[in-house]
C-alpha cells in the first residue's frame, strides 16, 4: 500500500477529529454562558456568509425581527447590494482577505445585552459570538439539530434547515411568522430578466454527499448533459 496515501488519509482523519473537538469545546463555553433572553436584549446581530440564496432567507428572517429588535448586519462587501433587501440600515462590511481584522474589530467592539443570531452550523458563528462577548446566543450551535436559545439548550429534529429557522424565529418572537417573500422589486432588472428566460438551465453539480438526498455523482451529471445533448 503506498505510504503517502495512508498519511494523507491520517491526516485528514485528524483534522476531522480536531474539527469536530474544537466546536466541541466552543459549543460547551457558549452554553455556560449564554443568558436567558429577556428585555434588555433589544439587538441582534447576525454575520452573513456563503451563498445569495441563504442570505436572502436569512434578511428575511432577520426582517421579521425588526420590528422588536434592532438588527446589526455584517455583509460581505461582494454582496454589498443584498443590503437593498434589509429593512435595518446598520449594516457593516467585511471582506474575505481580512478575516483577522474582522474579527479584531468584532473583539473592540461592546456588546453588552446584545444577542448573536447564528444562523448556520459553521464554526465562525461560536467564534465571533466569543469574541464578541454577546450577552446571548440564538441559533445553531455548530449543529443543525442543535439549537441554543439564550440558555435553553435544544435538540431538533427538522431536516430542512428553512424551517428549522422558522422554528427559531417564531421562538423568538413568540408567534407565527410568514412564509418567505421577497420583494422582486428590489432585484435587479439584469438578474430577474434572466431568472426568467427559458433559453438556459442551470445545473448545480458542486453539492457533496453530505448533503443528502440533492447529492449526484460526477458520472450522473455526465450521462445527463451527453444523453440530452446540453
């Protein structure tokens, strides 16, 4: 068996374990101490990153809140124009080549009786929520079937992760919230122009396994895009 194959299977072995003990240790730390939500907490913060489509549905929820909360936005300055799409005009940009001064700055600033909304399982949420020194958390805490809600700890069972943050919304504001909708008025006439045109088709093969049932291999896509001749 060659040598530098079992290596690099090692290492990636380790770097799974390391991965996964260090939101281990992050989660414990936020759970003891992250606060009950109570009045005082009249702001939330939210950092958003990876695809337009999450971030969309992510404004949207954040919208619902601001009727009750003010809501702080980071946004990354490439997708500065989804700023369009929030109702809060406190909106912060970072960019991704200074990731050590955005959390720097995170670290500067007091956010006293603030709540950080995470809303994804990525590790940088538990990291910019302790830097930060939030008073509480609210949202996926390195899990999406784990879910922290001030100092209540919950286990979900909701596959689609739209509805479970509907689920964390709705606690939030104690009611029942909308389905999602967003204004196509505020998408650009380029973008929805295009949406609409029935001379293209987009196939979006980049998807792992770890996704579940939306996962194809490569010889699936393959045998698609020869056999119907795109």
């Amino acid at each position: 068996m060659d040598i530098s194959k079992i290596f690099k299977l090692f290492f990636r072995k380790l770097n799974y374990f390391l991965k996964v003990l260090f939101v281990l240790v992050l989660s414990k730390l936020i759970k003891l101490n992250s606060k009950k939500i109570n009045d005082a907490n009249n702001t939330i913060t939210c950092f958003l990153y990876g695809g337009i489509g999450d971030q969309l549905i992510t404004i949207d929820r954040l919208n619902t809140f601001s009727g009750k909360f003010k809501i702080i936005v980071y946004l990354d300055y490439r997708f500065k124009f989804l700023k369009d799409f929030l109702n809060t005009k406190n909106v912060k940009y970072y960019t991704s080549k200074k990731k050590l001064d955005f959390l720097f700055n995170i670290f500067k600033e007091k956010n006293t009786n603030k709540i950080y909304f995470s809303n994804s399982a990525n590790f940088i949420h538990l990291v910019i929520y302790l830097l930060g020194g939030y008073t509480s958390f609210i949202g996926y805490l390195g899990d999406f079937k784990k879910v922290l809600f001030g100092n209540e700890f919950l286990s979900i069972d909701i596959i689609n992760r739209y509805e479970s943050m509907r689920f964390i919304s709705e606690k939030l504001l104690n009611r029942k919230i909308n389905s999602i909708k967003l204004d196509k008025s505020k998408i650009s006439n380029k973008v929805y122009n295009i949406s609409t045109s029935n001379h293209f088709i987009v196939m979006n093969i980049f998807k792992t396994s770890y996704w579940g049932d939306i996962y194809l291999n490569i010889e699936t896509w393959e045998k698609l895009i020869l056999n119907k001749k795109y």
